[in-house]
C-alpha cells in the first residue's frame, strides 16, 4: 500500500515519504542558502552585490523548481495531505530565509553608500584644504588693527576642523572695513566678514556650511 493508500486516520502517525527528486531540490536550495550565509558572516570576504544576487536566484530557482515538482506530481498542494504539508513548510521557511538574506544586503548596502560618501567628502576637504586662496579676501582682525590678513589662513583652519567633524568659532572683532571706522560700519563690517567667510568656504567644499550663533555676539560655523 503506497502512501496514498494510507488511511487519513493514520497519516500522522506515519514518516511521511519525499520523493529523491525533491529532496535533491531541497538539498539544493539548502546548499545555496548555506553559500550566502557563509559570505555574510565572514568579515575577511565582504559581501558583494552581484554575488549576493547570484545566490539568492539560485535559491529562488531552487524553490520554485520545488514547487513545480509538487504541483505535477499531485496535480494541486493537498494541505490534508502529510507529504505536501512537509513540502510547504519547506517552502515556506526557505522564503523567509531568503527575505532575511535580501534584507541583510539591503543593510549593507546602505553601509557601503554611507562609507563611500564619508570618503568622497574627506577628499574634496582635503582638496579645498589646499586651494584656500579661491575666493580669499582682506579683513583687519579688530577695529584697532591697522594691517589687514588674507582670509587664506584662517579658512583653512575651518576647513581642516571640518575634517574631523567638529566646527570654528569665527574671530569675534574681525570685520571688513576702513582702519577705526564708524561704529554702524563696523558692525556692517563684522557681519560682511562672516558672510564672506560662508560664501568662500561654499566655493571650496562644494555646499554652503552652517552658522550657529552661540550668542554674546559670537557665531560658529559648521560642516552641515
């Protein structure tokens, strides 16, 4: 008597029977599973894109060819019957395998944007840290200052702080302007400084960074 034959009363009590040529597929999809998350895992060999999807097709032909197989033999999935629940248990935890592997790569791959953006940003600051005198221009320190300073220097110094995330307090009396000049002018002077130092420090690095008053008539300018 075949496994069909078996009375449902019994059908649970017995080892349910798997035909080789779906263990073979099952076997397959296994292996391939295994494959992945053997990339995954080993953090001397990155995971990279193509291969990923490589594997995962192969699961999924795997999976599909599974279902195929099961769908020809008994001419639709019988959830009554003991070998077709087997085999839909199967899939079904293959599917949730293989989800979990596409999010994993979805994660990694957004590491990898990540990286390579923190990396294209440090080589256009180390760049802009070289080429200050773009766009430089003459300020005086303080009122009293009768020498005026190239802002070269001092942009310089803005943008290698940036390099390492963190931001520049601007000279509190610097300004642009005529030696001891009126006192509306000065405070137009000190304001024109700091709008010179954004517009040169956006020509080097590429975007305009950010300026935070920390009151007390001090500002600080920032990466982002």
């Amino acid at each position: 008597m075949n496994n069909m034959d078996v009375p449902s009363d019994s059908v649970d009590s017995i080892t349910p029977y798997i035909p080789d040529s779906k263990k073979r597929k099952l076997s397959q999809a296994y292996k391939a599973l295994a494959e992945v998350s053997e990339l995954i895992d080993a953090e001397t060999n990155p995971l990279s894109e193509k291969k990923f999807d490589e594997k995962i097709d192969t699961v999924n032909k795997s999976v599909s060819d599974l279902c195929n197989q099961i769908k020809k033999h008994n001419g639709h999935l019988d959830s009554n019957n003991c070998e077709n629940r087997k085999a839909i248990h199967e899939i079904c935890k293959e599917i949730k395998k293989s989800n979990k592997l596409t999010q994993r790569n979805n994660e990694l791959a957004e590491k990898n944007n990540k990286i390579m953006e923190k990396q294209a940003r440090l080589k256009r600051l180390e760049l802009a840290s070289s080429r200050t005198s773009l766009g430089s221009f003459q300020y005086r320190p303080s009122w009293s200052s009768q020498v005026e300073l190239s802002s070269s220097t001092f942009v310089k110094g803005v943008i290698d702080w940036f390099l390492f995330d963190l931001g520049t307090v601007l000279p509190k009396d610097a300004y642009i302007g005529a030696f001891q000049c009126k006192t509306k002018d000065y405070e137009e002077g000190k304001a024109k400084f700091r709008e010179k130092v954004m517009e040169q420090v956006q020509l080097l690095i590429g975007h305009r960074p950010r300026m935070f008053d920390n009151g007390n008539d001090t500002y600080s300018i920032f990466y982002e």
